[in-house]
C-alpha cells in the first residue's frame, strides 16, 4: 500500500488478456482510480497521493505497454487500454469508483464513463485531448517520435537521460526548435526519473499514437454526448503546449450536464508533474463537493 511515507506495495491483476501492475492506498474512503499518461507510470501520481489517501481509496494501476504492466504488440488503441480498466474497476474496485485521468488516462476514464457509466461515480480530466484538433500541430508528434526512438535504441537510465536532453521540440512561440534539456524544470534529477518510466515503456505505445492507429474509434464529441456524472476539466494554457484546447472545454461544458471547468494560465501540459499545489487544491475542491449541481462553474488558478 502507499501510505503518506511513500511506501508502496505493488500488487498484480489478470485481466484475462493481459497482467496489470497496480498500487493502492488503505482502504480510507470512497475508490478513486488514477490513470497516468502515454509514457508514464503509476508514480506520476507520487506529488499527489499523500494528500489525497487520508480520504480517498486510492487505486493507480500502470496501463498495459507501461511501468511493470504487460506489453501487448500493437495493441495499445484507447479502447483497449479502457477494456483493460473497466475489468480491474468490476473486479477490484467493486463499487463505482472517479476516475482522474492525465493526457491519454483522461481519453481512457472518459471512454469509461460514455460506455460504462455503472462504473463511473465523477471524472476529473487533465489536460485530455477531447475532439483531437491540437495533437497535429503541436509539439507532441515530434516528442513522442523522439522518445520511441530512444526507447528503441536502449541503454541505461543514465543514457536515456542524456538522449532526453538532446530532444528537439518546437516549442509555441518560438521560432526555433529547443532541446528538452534547454527548457525549464529539465534538470538532471527529472530527466533521471523521466528515463526511469521510459525504460519500462513498449514503443508501440508511441508507434501507434503517432499514426493515429490508437485514436481508430475515437469520437470525442460522442463521448462527452454520453457523460452524465459530475466532470472537472483541468486545462493547462495550450500557449505553453497544453493539450486541451479551447473548443474541447467549449464542447465539455455544452455537452456534458454537470461539468466544472479549472484553468491553470502557468501551467503546460504536465500539470501537476510540473507544479502539484494548484491542482491538488482544484482536484480537492471538486471530490470534495461531489454531488449533483445545477449548472456550470469556470474559474483560472
């Protein structure tokens, strides 16, 4: 279990298809599901979890092709990594459990609470592509490309590491494409931690992002059409490579009944890898006031 000391006692669930590795706090209050994003690994969540188990259960599970979970060649569509959850939330969990997906686990929770709405108590999306307008022409293509190719290419954690540093990206509002180790927050501690979960990652993953082929039934729009529970959209600024753009929170907050919307102006993509405090205080209000409301709320942190 992961208790405030940052001890943790990782556990196994069999899928049927595939074995998934997962993580869970004491049993201390309601279940609440954390799903990391492509690349990561159930640790992401590390900055967040000592706040939030004193009252939530806390279950984060490595999606398949991740941290110690099973590959599975070229099979990583969103619809699968969901498959995967929606067993391990009927066989483990066992009630109706929020969801808090990052990037691809908020694709994956949202999947879950269209299709599957008895398992889904609330969602909380961060910074998730909905209506897939941004992914093209923003600077993830060519990091996930970098990133599969290092994979590939192997080494120590160490090398990885240094191969990170050497990473292009074209960064919004620059002209220039800028190594990963020039930006800020990338010193060599995170980089050393960043190459720790790529390591543990089947490049498929990427392979398949990068050629759409994990997006085939994707239909943002008719999955927000299908949401019924209480939703918080946590949006990083797309000025500094958010993923959730402006029409997505648009949609979000005309489709979905009782959606809430937080928005972080100094905040990229990462989120709360990037700086914890903002969004555990939005992500606390919201599980905190977990019940049916009337209309709609948007707020900027």
């Amino acid at each position: 279990m992961i208790p405030s000391t940052g001890a943790h006692d990782e556990q196994i669930f069999d899928t049927g298809k595939v074995r998934l590795n997962y993580a869970k706090t004491a049993d201390t209050g309601p279940p609440l599901v954390l799903l990391h994003g492509l690349g990561r690994r159930w640790q992401v969540f590390l900055s967040l979890i000592p706040s939030l188990a004193p009252r939530w259960h806390i279950y984060a599970p490595d999606l398949r092709g991740h941290g110690r979970s099973m590959h599975v060649t070229r099979g990583y569509r969103v619809s699968q990594y969901a498959d995967d959850i929606v067993r391990f939330l009927k066989e483990t969990v066992a009630e109706p459990a929020t969801l808090f997906g990052h990037s691809l686990g908020g694709m994956v929770s949202m999947w879950i609470a269209a299709r599957h709405p008895n398992l889904v108590r609330a969602l909380i999306l961060g910074d998730s592509m909905i209506c897939g307008d941004s992914f093209e022409h923003s600077m993830y293509p060519g990091l996930f490309a970098g990133l599969r190719d290092l994979i590939i290419k192997g080494g120590s954690t160490e090398d990885i590491a240094k191969g990170l540093t050497r990473i292009q990206l074209k960064v919004p509002g620059l002209d220039e494409s800028v190594p990963i180790g020039d930006l800020p927050g990338n010193d060599e501690a995170h980089l050393l931690w960043w190459a720790r979960c790529l390591e543990c990652v089947d490049p498929d993953t990427f392979s398949m992002t990068l050629d759409r082929s994990s997006f085939q039934e994707w239909d943002g729009e008719n999955l927000l059409r299908q949401i019924h529970c209480p939703t918080l959209l946590l949006q990083a600024n797309p000025e500094l490579g958010g993923l959730m753009s402006d029409t997505d929170v648009e949609r979000a907050l005309e489709l979905v009944p009782d959606a809430f919307h937080v928005r972080f102006p100094r905040l990229g993509h990462a989120l709360y890898i990037q700086q914890a405090e903002p969004v555990l205080r939005a992500v606390n209000d919201f599980l905190e006031s977990l019940r049916p409301m009337p209309g709609k709320k948007t707020s900027s942190l």
